[in-house]
C-alpha cells in the first residue's frame, strides 16, 4: 500500500503481544489507540460520527452534523484489539462486524474508506 505512514512503534508492541496471546501493557495499549485515532481524525475530520475504544478515547470524524452532547446520531464503538487490526489492515471493517467486534450505528457509521491507516 502506498501513502500509507509506517505504524507508530505502541501499534507495533501491541501486535507482538496479541501474537504470542499475551496482553500489552496498558500504557502502551492507550497509546497506541490515541494515536490511531488522531490519524483517523487527521484523515475524516468532522464532527457527526463518535468513535469509542473504552477505556481508553473517543474522538469525533467524518463531516456531517456536528454532534455537542448526549448520545450521538452516529456512534462507532470497538476495543483497542480490532481497532489497531483495522488500522493496520489485519481485518477488514466487514470482517469485524461480522464477528461483533465493532458496533455501529446511524448515518456515515460504515469506516469502510477509512481503514487500514497504516503500512505493515
């Protein structure tokens, strides 16, 4: 994949732990997650779609009606595992929500165009 950046080095640890069925250190786990959301909302900045990694960040993308509080018209909701899978092109955003991992819903909610982020 051209124009891809190479993964931040927390994206690369957090890898190596999942491989060998390990859990990264938590430090590292967070982040990893902020840094792929910032790339996310780097490349779909907006505010009408909140994408949650709890316990660790939300941040809002993709252009649209701005959402200020409450629950949001477009909420996209995964753990830090699936969310570096589909950054770094692992899993795809079909196969992760075949499975369950990601949870969306409301207009624009499908980051299909948006992932991977990363060359591996």
């Amino acid at each position: 994949m051209t124009g891809f950046p190479s993964p931040p080095a927390e994206i690369a640890a957090c890898q190596a732990a999942y491989a060998t069925g390990d859990k990264p250190e938590r430090t590292t786990e967070k982040a990893a997650v902020k840094a792929i959301l910032a790339e996310l909302a780097a490349r779909a900045p907006g505010h009408s779609v909140e994408v949650r990694v709890p316990p660790y960040a939300a941040v809002q993308v993709i252009p649209g009606v701005r959402h200020r509080r409450g629950t949001p018209p477009a909420l996209v909701q995964l753990d830090a595992r699936t969310l570096i899978a589909l950054a770094t092109g692992t899993l795809t955003w079909a196969q992760a929500h075949e499975a369950g991992a990601v949870r969306a819903s409301g207009e624009r909610s499908d980051l299909t165009a948006y992932f991977p982020l990363y060359r591996t």
